[in-house]
C-alpha cells in the first residue's frame, strides 16, 4: 500500500515542480516581450505615430503597467512561498516577553515581512496590547508595515534603483523603531480605549506542521491573487497620474519650487501627503514624476511615506482604540519622524 | 453544529459567510451560523487577522477566504454522528 501512494505522492510533486518551471518561463517571456508588443500593438496594428506626445504617453502608461504587474504577481508569489507560515497570530508569539530594544526591533521587521491588510489593524491591535505586547513594540509593527513591504520594495527597485531602496527600507525600519521606543517611555496606557485592555485573549498555537510543496503553492496563489488584486487598481492611477506629470508639468518646475535647498518643502511635502490615502503602488509612480521634475530626493520620500504611513481613513479606524490625544500624538510624531527623514536625505545627498 | 464567521464587516467576511453557506447548504447539514463583529470578542479568539470561522468553539480557519469546498472539507469532520 505505501509503494504507490509515495510515488503518487511523488509524482504529484514532479506535476507541480514542471508547472512552477512553465510559469516561471511564461513570466519571462511576457517579461521580455512587454515593450516590443506595446510597439507592435500601437505602432503596426493601430497605425500610431510612436513619437507624437499622446501616443507616447499611452505607450508609456501600457508598457509600465505591464511591467510593475509582473514584477508584483512575480514577487508576492515567491514571496509567498516563503512566508506561508508568517500570520500576525504567529508574531505575537515571537514578541511576547522579548527584552525591549529586541522586540522593537523585531516588530518593525516583521511588520515589514507580515503580510497584513490594513482592516485587520484593529484586531491586531487588540490582539497585541491585551496580550501584554507593550504599546511601543505594538506601535512599531503598525508603522513599519505600510511603510516598508514587498510591493514597496519591487516598486521602488523598479523606478528608483536599488541605492534608494535600501535607503528607503533603513529610513521606515528607523522611523518604526523611533516612534516605538518614544512610546514606549511615555506611559500612554490611560490613553488607549479601556475596552482593549479587557480583551479576552486566546493564543491560536502552531501545531508544528511543516507546510507541503503543495500547501505553499496554494497559499502563495491565494496571497498573490488577494495582493494584486487589492493594488492593481492603485497601479493604474498611480502610472497614470505619473504619467501625466511626466507629460505635463514643465521640465525643472519642481527642481525651482522644491529643490535640495527648500527645507520647508519636506514639511509641506509630508503634510501633502499625509491625508492622501494611498498605499506604496499608487503613490511610488508619481513620487518617481516629481523626482524626474527635479524634487529634491528627500523631499520625495518624505511624500511617500506621509502617504503610506499615515491617512484620514487610518485615523478613523484607530480612533476605536486610541483617545484623540495618543492618536493625535501618533500622527504628530510619525509626521515629524517623516520630515526628519526628508530633511537628512535632502542635506546627504 | 454552531458555526461563527468572525469579521468587522469587509468584503473577506463576506465572501466568508457566503462560501460558509454554500458549505452547509451543500452539506445538507443542521448548522447555526452566526457573524461575530465585534472586535474584542474576535481578538478573544486569538484571531488578528480577519476573516476567521470558528466551528462550536474552536477557531478552524484564519485570515483568508476558502473555497466552499474548503470549508466543506473542515465541517465534513466535524459534523456531529
């Protein structure tokens, strides 16, 4: 009976290895073809002119979209192949009882690596503080997952190069870290809803089951359609706001308005941003047209981040937990950790 | 069978009560199913990331939507003989 239920077993994992092979090549082919088919579908079979202004831009919009939505589908699936077992159940585990500086430093990374939509912040938030993760690590991994995630990362990789990446990354785990560790010396217990610290708590335990090849591939599947299916919407208008940037607004406009030497332009880039709700794949297309238009590259990530870390719709779910005062100190010392951030890059640089 | 669909209301937990009836309706089964919204008594589960279905008392799936057949497959063992 286990002779042919192992090579069954086998033989179902060789299917699904041969698939994984075919969709990676797929990816590659479509990667590779993405320009010369925009070319071909413009150009030869509508007959466009390539180099008018419009049609430029069209081209321009198709070939980008293409582009950042293979890289997305690409990197969420094998993203998700490794993370299949990373839940917010799971970190809270990791988290509890740590040494301070430990689990601030680990909640910001895991915020980043958590794959988490923000309509679940406010079970986390119970789920964390009523288990007796202390307010600032709580924090920490609140900030640092819209800030710093895979789509962030491809996107900006994509449009920014790897250098500001990196920059990018370090600066929102910092930001992350900071505001953690400010909380964490106030004592803003008084200041959160009383309902929360009366949460009952219940851990969901591991069961220790090592996922299958299988199990992986369907998790990551299910992540990367729930993923892609949340932002792609946001990638559109993001290239085509970019686009219209690139297109419309005279060359040197921003380098004059918003140069490296105007300070107060990262303060009013952050405040700009801040009720602008967006998440990374919106906002990262038009940050990289103003950066073309000559912002300083400070103050275009101080844009980013107030867009991504911080929006109205975000205030209005933590109201449920926080009273006005820790929830306008939130805001306030993200905001100046942003500006801080725009301000040291622009004088780096 | 008692079955919660834990959620404060997106579209995942919808889609969650949804396939969860399809589950049952298929089945042919006697099953009670209730929407839990309120965000204590989803963290009282242990559950942070939501949509999750608890099947009489014990969580059984979290932050994602299954298939109906999925659910078909969790409840199947668990319908009472």
């Amino acid at each position: 009976m286990t002779a042919p239920s192992t090579s069954a077993v086998t033989s179902s994992t060789a299917r699904l290895v041969a698939a994984l092979v075919a969709a990676a090549a797929v990816w590659v082919g479509l990667f590779a073809l993405n320009e010369i088919a925009w070319d071909v579908a413009l150009g030869d079979w509508l007959g466009l002119d390539l180099s008018h202004r419009v049609v430029d831009a069209v081209h321009f919009f198709l070939y980008d979209v293409g582009k950042i939505l293979l890289l997305l589908v690409g990197m969420i699936f094998v993203i998700g192949l490794l993370r299949t077992t990373l839940r917010p159940e799971r970190v809270r585990a990791f988290l509890e009882g740590k040494p301070l500086w430990l689990s601030l430093g680990m909640a910001a990374l895991l915020g980043a690596v958590t794959p988490f939509c923000s309509c679940s912040s406010i079970p986390l938030f119970i789920g964390f503080v009523a288990a007796g993760v202390p307010l600032g690590v709580t924090f920490a991994f609140l900030v640092a997952s819209p800030l710093v995630n895979e789509v962030a990362v491809v996107m900006l990789a994509d449009m920014f190069g790897w250098q500001l990446t990196g920059a990018y990354v370090g600066a929102g785990l910092g930001i992350a870290v900071v505001v953690g560790a400010v909380f964490s010396r106030l004592h803003l217990e008084r200041w959160v809803e009383d309902f929360v610290f009366a949460a009952p708590v219940a851990s969901l335990g591991a069961d220790g089951h090592r996922p299958t090849l299988a199990e992986r591939v369907a998790a990551a599947r299910e992540e990367t359609r729930d993923i892609v299916g949340r932002v792609w919407r946001w990638v559109l208008v993001g290239v085509a706001v970019g686009a219209g940037v690139h297109g419309w607004v005279p060359t040197e406009f921003f380098a004059t308005h918003a140069g490296p030497g105007n300070p107060f332009a990262v303060v009013v880039a952050t405040l700009v941003g801040i009720p602008l709700y967006s998440n990374a794949a919106g906002v990262i297309p038009v940050a990289e047209a103003l950066w073309a238009k000559g912002m300083a590259t400070g103050t275009v990530t101080a844009f980013m981040m107030g867009t991504v870390a911080l929006s109205i719709p975000e205030a209005v779910l933590l109201r449920r937990v926080l009273k006005p005062p820790l929830l306008a100190l939130f805001f306030g010392t993200v905001a100046v950790a942003i500006m801080a951030v725009g301000l040291v890059v622009n004088l780096v640089l | 069978m008692h079955i919660k669909v834990l959620g404060p209301g997106c579209r995942n937990c919808v889609n969650l009560e949804r396939v969860t009836r399809e589950a049952v309706d298929a089945l042919g089964i006697e099953a009670e199913i209730e929407k839990v919204t309120d965000y204590p008594a989803i963290a009282g589960y242990g559950v942070m990331s939501t949509p999750g279905l608890v099947v009489d008392g014990e969580v059984v799936l979290y932050g994602r939507v299954p298939t109906a057949a999925q659910v078909r497959e969790i409840l199947e063992p668990r319908v009472a003989g």
